[in-house]
C-alpha cells in the first residue's frame, strides 16, 4: 500500500512537472477549457476591454482629425468671409468703375466656390459638414448660384467611452445657413 501510495505520489509529480515544462515552454498559463476555465473567462474579458479600449483610442484620433479638419474649415471660411465683406465695402464706393465691378463679381464668384469647397472638407473620404451622411459632398453649387445642402441634419458622433460619444462631425445646414436661401 505505501509503495502504491508513493507511486501513484510520484506519477501526479510527474505530471505536474509535464504541466509546468509546457507552461513554460508555450509562455500560456492556460492551453485549454479544462487548465482554468475561470481564468480562461477573466482572460477573455480582459482581451475584450483592451481590444474596446484600442478600438476608442482609434475614434479619439479620428475624432481629433475631423475636429481639426473643421477647425481649419472654419477658420479659412471666416477669412473668405472678411475679405468678402472688405471688398463689398470698397464696391460701395461710387468712384468704383463698371470693369471693376465686373472684376470683383468674378471674384465674389470665386469665392463662392472656395466656400462651397471648404463645406465641403474631407477627413479619410469622409465628409465633415454632412452630419451623419458623411460619404457623399454635403454642398452643391447650382447653375444659379444657389446651394444646395445634401447631408442630413444629424451630427456625425464617436465613441470614446464605454457609455460616451462625442459629436465630431457637424450639420453643415446648422453650420452654414442654407435653409431659406
């Protein structure tokens, strides 16, 4: 009975010994369902929320370039904004020729497409003033020089938390003023 007793001893040893090689050489605690079930779940849960947390990370830059993008949109728009309104002044001025009315015209018509241009920025292919129809151009200028809002009027929203979003892109209707015109 003692000799069966150390025998069957020394083969659970052996074993856990065979165990703890594989361990080592695999470099995984757990090779199987069987090693640790509990711990293969934590594992698991473990690897969900580093994979959420790199998937937030992802939208947290992308969110950064689009803020930026629009950003720079707007900055650029209130410059085409100020130097249009400079040169509606100077026009007001009755000294102002017919050719040099005719020449800030096509330069007032310039910078309707510029501004057209800049509603519509792109991020990755993405449009930042269309709000959450981000794949095709939210403006389009017509013959008559109207434009014309496509998007919708929902912003462009990612998340960044596990129960939080942050609106990156924008309603280019609310941004620009379209409606009306």
């Amino acid at each position: 009975i003692v000799y069966d007793s150390i025998k069957l001893r020394l083969s659970q040893i052996t074993e856990e010994l065979n165990k703890a090689n594989t361990v080592v050489a695999s470099g995984k605690r757990i090779l199987k369902l069987s090693d640790d079930p509990v711990g293969l779940t934590q594992g698991l849960s473990i690897k969900s929320t580093i994979s959420n947390i790199e998937q937030m990370g992802r939208n947290i830059t992308l969110g950064n370039s689009w803020l930026a993008a629009s950003e720079s949109a707007m900055s650029q728009v209130q410059d085409v904004l100020s130097e249009a309104n400079a040169l509606s002044v100077q026009m007001t001025n009755g000294t102002v020729s017919a050719s040099e009315r005719r020449s800030a015209a096509e330069t007032v018509q310039n910078m309707l497409e510029e501004l057209v241009s800049l509603a519509n920025t792109e991020v990755n292919g993405r449009y930042v003033f269309a709000g959450s129809e981000t794949d095709s151009a939210p403006f389009s200028l017509e013959a008559d020089n109207s434009v014309t809002y496509h998007g919708d009027n929902n912003a462009f929203t990612v998340k960044i938390g596990k129960d939080a979003t942050v609106q990156v892109g924008s309603d280019g209707e609310a941004v620009f003023g379209t409606s009306g015109q």
